[in-house]
C-alpha cells in the first residue's frame, strides 16, 4: 500500500528531477541489457538518514516493479550510525526493520519488506568501506556536503547529484516524525518514478 500511494504522487515531482531520474532510469535499464546485475551506492555526509533510505528503497523499487534484484548500498563520507528517527520513519512504511547490536556505538540493523526474502545488513559506513563495490558502479549523491567531498568517486560509471532537505533540522521539534515521514516519502517517491521508466526504455 506505501509503494502504491507512493506511485500515485508521480505528478509531484518536478520536471527538473524527472529529467535527472531519467538518466539513472538509463543506466539501470542499459546494465540490465547487458545482463548485469546494476550496482548502486547511495551517498550522504555521515550515512545515517538519506543515504539509507535511498539504499532500501532502490531494493524496494526493482522487487515492486517485477525487475532483476539490484545490489544497492549505501556510505558516507564518514562513518557514524544508522540514525534511530531514520529507522522509525522506515519503520512506520511497514518496513521490519531489527537492531542486533541496539547498544553499538554503530548498531547493524536486519531489514526486510517482504517475509519471504532474506534480511539485509544495514550500519553506517564510509562510501569506500567493505561491503561497498570498488568499480562498475553508480553514485547516487544526496547532500550538497557529499557532493564537495566526492568530486571524484573512484571506481564509479555513472555519477549523479541528487540532494534532498535533511531532516535532521526538525530534530528535538514537534515536527520531527512528520520531518522524516516528509523526507522518506520524496525519497522514496523518486526511486520508484526511477523503476517505473525502466520498463518503457
């Protein structure tokens, strides 16, 4: 029901970004033509909030709309951890999301969206930290800060600036849960518009 509302929002976003999710629409479509499986890292400062929405919704979006699985992953440009008001607002989607570690420093986090699949790992990390690919593969930037600090992602074929508002201004606000609710649901909402092209190209 999340993705399906969120398909019907399409028309919210602008021109502007539909041209930018076209060309990863491309990219995506051309490494399954050549039968590959497309490797996508999505970047943020510290990998805690955007960066692991993007990374579970690039999943979310391929197994929705019936495609090949993809290998998506997420880094920072320095490690911290995974952000609990990150979590929740993932959680209120209907994703399961469960702590192993809850009293880490870092904790590492089991995630699954259908009951059938195999829980994957999630833990703050450096973009360039195992188990993140090192060459063939795409960079998603979605923070200014990333963007100056990642000029040049080493190992990339596909690099594109595509910042969101941090939530993380509404911490501590009565507006924080709706904050992150806003911010995962534009995320996600462009990852799916993303999935929905690549059967048409």
């Amino acid at each position: 029901m999340y993705c399906e509302n969120l398909e019907k929002d399409f028309a919210e976003i602008s021109l502007e970004r539909k041209e930018q999710l076209t060309t990863l629409a491309q990219y995506i479509a051309k490494k399954y033509e050549a039968n590959e499986s497309p490797k996508i890292i999505v970047i943020c400062t510290h990998n805690s909030r955007r960066s692991h929405i993007g990374q579970i919704f690039l999943s979310i979006a391929a197994d929705y709309y019936g495609l090949p699985p993809i290998e998506s992953y997420s880094g920072g440009t320095e490690a911290t951890a995974f952000n609990p008001r990150a979590v929740a607002a993932l959680q209120r989607t209907g994703i399961v999301i469960h702590s192993k570690n809850p009293t880490a420093t870092n904790p590492t986090y089991e995630i699954t969206w259908q009951a059938t699949e195999t829980p994957y790992q999630a833990f703050s990390k450096k973009n360039d930290s195992p188990p993140n690919p090192t060459q063939n593969f795409a960079a998603l930037l979605v923070c200014t800060e990333a963007d100056t600090a990642c000029p040049i992602v080493t190992g990339t074929d596909f690099r594109l600036f595509l910042p969101f508002d941090d939530p993380k201004a509404y911490d501590g606000t009565f507006q924080e849960a709706e904050q992150y609710d806003v911010r995962c649901a534009q995320i996600g909402r462009e990852i799916m518009y993303v999935f929905s092209l690549i059967r048409w190209l």
